[in-house]
C-alpha cells in the first residue's frame, strides 16, 4: 500500500512541478508555492 501511494506521489509531484514552472513563469502565486513545497518535503 506504502509503494502505492508513493507512486502515486510521484506522479502528482512531477504534474505539480510542471504546473508550478509555468506559474512561476506568469506570475507567482503563493498558493501554488505552498502546494509544491508541501509535496517537496512530504
């Protein structure tokens, strides 16, 4: 279940990397900051 999950992880981490360059790109959003540091340290 833990490998599950962590997959999972991952993919979502890689997506809300992607998302979050692009933010930065734009503009930058605090929100967005958070939510990708949340899955950096988790």
């Amino acid at each position: 279940m833990f490998i599950i999950l962590w997959s999972s992880h991952q993919l979502m981490f890689l997506c809300n990397l992607r998302l979050w360059f692009s933010f930065v790109n734009r503009d930058h959003n605090d929100a967005n900051l958070t939510l990708v540091l949340l899955h950096v340290t988790f």
